[in-house]
C-alpha cells in the first residue's frame, strides 16, 4: 500500500515540476518581451528627441538607421520617401559594405511607383 501511496505522490511530484517549470518559461518570454519593448521605447524616444533638437535632415536619418541596428541588427537597411505615387531611397546602410546584392546600391538613385513595392500582405514584393 505505501508503494502505491509513494507512486502517486512521485507521480504529483513530477506534475508539479513540470507546471513549475511551464511557469518558470512564461516568466523569462515575459520579461524578455518586456525588455524588448523598453528598447524599443527607448529608441523611438531618441528619434524624437534627435528629430525635435536639428534641422538636419542627413543627421536625422543616419540616427533612424543607428537606432534600428540597436532594436532589431540587420545586415543592410534603407529608408524610403513616399511622395504622392512615388518611393525613393533616401539613405541605405550595408549593402555595398557587405555585398549584398549590386541592384540595391542602385536603387538609392530609382524611383518607384509606390503600388508596384505593395502586395495584399503589406510587405512588399
């Protein structure tokens, strides 16, 4: 009788672990989605405060593309202009440092109609 008394709460034992650790999982993905969004917070607040203190356009968007390598490191990035229709790189960084594809460096100087860089999922083609 004790031995099946013992394998029942072995057996709670083990349930409870498992729970405890299912729990101790959820607790770090919380709080690192928690820190991401400081960072991100963070960044956003830097961009308005470097948007909102100069003029400078070339310093503003150099500060966009350093703050997004802080929130989310990418190998090559850009920003875009939308003018009415039209979609123009106005800065880039990484594509000619690492290679990353020869037509990219071209673009910085093309002009795209903005319907033809949209598809029905919003990210583009």
């Amino acid at each position: 009788m004790e031995s099946e008394e013992a394998k029942a709460l072995n057996a709670e034992v083990i349930k409870l672990k498992q729970q405890l650790d299912e729990r101790q999982l959820e607790l770090q993905q919380s709080r690192l989605r928690e820190r991401e969004q400081r960072v991100l917070v963070e960044a956003l607040r830097q961009t308005i405060t470097t948007m909102s203190s100069t003029v400078d356009l070339d310093k503003v968007l150099d500060h966009i593309l350093d703050t997004i390598e802080h929130v989310t490191p990418y190998d090559g990035a850009n920003v875009l202009f939308v003018e009415s229709d039209l979609v123009h790189v106005v800065r880039q960084r990484g594509y000619t440092e690492k290679r990353l594809g020869r037509g990219l460096a071209k673009a910085a100087h093309t002009h795209y109609k903005a319907d033809s860089l949209a598809t029905d999922d919003g990210y583009g083609k």
